[in-house]
C-alpha cells in the first residue's frame, strides 16, 4: 500500500482512468481553504483535464497549488 503524497499541507490523490489516462484530486489539509471553481468541497478540489501518468497528474496538482496559493496571497 502506497500513501499519496503531502505537498505544501494538501494531500495529493491520483488514480487511473478506465482509458489509461489519469486524474488529480487535492485535499487540503491546512487550516487555510483553496476554493476555486475546481472545488467539489470546501477541502476537495478535482483538477481539471487528464494526464498521461500518473507522474503528470502530480506534477500539474503540485503547480495548481502552487498558482492556487499564489492568489490567496494578492
């Protein structure tokens, strides 16, 4: 059993589709909330689009956290 990763207090979720293809969700962890128009809930957030491994679906949640965290700041 593998522990998905923790970036920047959000746990990062990917898993495969049936077409090979895969999908990122982030659970924020923080006390701080991530809200974007991509929230299922206050804490959950689907990324948009599809990746082509499981490496991709990390590294684009990674960077929408990174820009997500980037507003909160302005």
């Amino acid at each position: 059993m593998r522990e998905d990763p923790i970036y920047k207090a959000h746990r990062i979720h990917v898993t495969p589709l049936s077409n090979g293809r895969w999908i990122s969700l982030i659970v924020n962890m923080g006390k701080t909330k991530v809200v974007t128009k991509d929230s299922l809930t206050d804490t959950v957030t689907r990324l948009p689009g599809e990746y082509v491994s499981a490496a991709a679906a990390l590294q684009a949640a990674k960077q929408y956290i990174d820009e997500a965290r980037g507003t909160q700041d302005e």
